[in-house]
C-alpha cells in the first residue's frame, strides 16, 4: 500500500509532465512539494524500487505506466472532492485546495462513485481542470494556452487558473477572471501588464463561450461585464485560455491539466 506522500510525489510529476513533458527534473519536484532535492531524491529511489517512476541520471524522472494510473486516481479524487466542496458545501474556490488535498487519499472507489453521480460526473473542477475520467485515461484538454500568448484584440474564454495561490484565486475572482468566463485582450505593456476586458459580449455580442466548468463559487456575473481589468505578467502567464472562433492563432497550444 502506498504512502500519502508517495501519491503527492506520483501526482507532482504527473502534473509538471503534462505541464512541460517528460522527464522531469528534480529541482522542479523539489519546488512543486516543497521539499528540499536530496529528500525529493530519497523519494524518487523509493518510487523506482516500486516500479511507478523510471529515473535517467542528467535527465529525469518519469511515470511508468503504473505510476500514471496512481497518478490519475489521486487527481480524480482530489478534483472530485473540490467540485463537491464549492458547489455542496459553499467553500470558495480559495478553499477547496487544502481540504482536497488532506481527503483525497482516504476515500473509497465507492464514495468517488457517489460524489461524482451527485455532481452529474463533472468534466472539470472548480478552477478549471480537467477531472480524469473512472477509466482513469488522462484527459483530453486541447487548444488551450496562457493568456500571455493571446494577441491583442483577439477574445478568448477563460479554461482554467492556478490553484496554487490564495491570493491569487482571490485576485482573479475580483477581477471577474474565472473559468467559463469571455475576455478581450485590449493591451499588452511592454513590462508584460496585460488589459483585457471582462465577458465583452455580454453588451448582446454572440461570443460563443460554452464551457463545462460549472456553476460553482468563482463564476463572472453580469456585473462584471465591459469591465477592464490589468494582470501581472506572472498572473496573466497563470491564467489558460480557448480562443474563439477567428482568434489569432499566434503560438502552439498547451495541454496541461493545470494544479492540484
């Protein structure tokens, strides 16, 4: 049986694979746990005498097979749980991270089973990312970039947003930048300050901005609509979006899933 810690290790690489591709470095796994390299490194030996990472000294680590489907489950539980969280039990978007992350190892297949039927199998959790379905497949998560790589004048919907920091969520819930909700980019400063506006078809515009993020804390309303809003370089690079049909296709897309 696995540790708690091992399954936050197998799910750190998971996320910082999807995020930058295989292998990862130790010093990336060092900063995504917290830990110093020669702990992270202790671990990793450990995850490689189970067989659920392969490490290549000067390049890496990566997820077997196994690994991955560890990986998936605790991503599936964790975002499941932040779901039910925010839309049952009135927690912010804020909140729902910590409490996830001290539940996701101690629940049954069976109570997944319930809190995914209660949610009607959401396809994303609170912040945007996607939930691994219950053949625990990674999924599917295309077109999507950070909103530094929009053009100006281009719109786009927002996906999904970090959920590493508080205040971060915090700010950006202020600004009326949540998932599901439409953007305009109106300007990017030369020192990287990014204008956008706030669901700039509300005004009676056909913008089409479906999304499956649900209705959770955290979604813009009608009042934040025509509002400008200017993000921080290193805000505005955490923040993914869609373009929408005759955006700009300026750079190659990401397919991360995002934090957990």
């Amino acid at each position: 049986m696995l540790s708690d810690v091992m399954e936050d290790y197998l799910k750190a690489i998971y996320v910082l694979q999807t995020e930058d591709g295989p292998p990862v470095s130790t010093s990336s796994i060092a900063e995504r746990v917290g830990k110093t390299p020669p702990t992270v490194t202790s671990m990793l030996e450990t995850l490689e005498e189970h067989g659920l990472v392969e490490r290549e000294k000067y390049k890496g680590t990566e997820l077997t097979a196994e690994g991955r489907t560890v990986a998936l489950e605790v991503l599936r539980h964790h975002r499941l749980l932040e779901a039910y969280l925010a839309e049952h039990l009135d927690y912010s978007w804020s909140e729902v991270h910590d409490e996830a992350d001290a539940l996701e190892h101690h629940i049954s297949e069976e109570f997944e089973r319930r809190v995914a039927a209660v949610l009607g199998d959401p396809a994303v959790d609170p912040h945007g990312d996607p939930i691994p379905g219950e053949d625990l497949e990674p999924p599917v998560d295309d077109d999507v970039r950070p909103l530094t790589e929009v053009a100006v004048g281009d719109r786009a919907v927002i996906a999904r947003v970090s959920d590493r920091d508080d205040e971060e969520l915090e700010y950006l819930d202020r600004a009326g930048i949540t998932p599901g909700t439409a953007i305009e980019v109106l300007d990017i400063a030369p020192f990287g300050m990014v204008t956008v506006e706030v669901n700039p078809e509300a005004d009676g515009g056909d913008t089409d901005t479906d999304t499956d993020a649900g209705d959770v804390d955290g979604t813009a309303t009608d009042s934040d609509a025509g509002r400008e809003q200017s993000l921080p370089e290193a805000i505005a690079a955490s923040v993914r979006v869609r373009p929408v049909d005759g955006a700009t296709d300026t750079v190659a897309t990401d397919a991360g899933v995002g934090g957990a």
